[in-house]
C-alpha cells in the first residue's frame, strides 16, 4: 500500500514541476523576482488551464502527502 502510495506521489510531483515550468517559461526572469506591472492582468485560455492544474495537483500531492504520513498508522 505505502509503496503504491510513494509512486502516486512521484507520478504527481513530476507533473508539478512540469507545469509549474510551462507557466514560468512565458514569464522571463521578471516574473520569478516580482514583476512590478500594474497592468491587471487575467488569465485566459491555456494560461488559466495551467493555473487550476497547478492549483489541483498540488492538493492531490497535500493529500497524498497526508495519507503517506498517516497511513503506517493505520497499516501495521
């Protein structure tokens, strides 16, 4: 079970750091230092997509993280 576990959350941390790589790679190196714009801007189309993958997978990986850390608890 803890190592079906520890590969999920491999599968789902690679995957996180290639999407957080395809977000910042439009930016430059302003945006990883704070970009001082103050043009609002808002996210459409791929960029907003990118966003709530993001946003998702790193719950999944909070959640799986949690169980991992739980489960030898429950799992003797």
């Amino acid at each position: 079970m803890l190592t079906v576990i520890n590969i999920v959350m491999i599968i789902i941390s690679i995957t996180l750091i290639a999407v957080l790589l395809m977000q910042i790679k439009g930016e430059g190196l302003s945006g990883v230092f704070g970009n001082d714009n103050p043009v609002y801007h808002q996210r459409r189309g791929l960029e907003a997509t990118l966003y709530n993958v993001t946003i998702a997978l790193s719950v999944l990986f909070l959640v799986f993280a949690l169980i991992s850390a739980l489960a030898p608890l429950y799992f003797q």
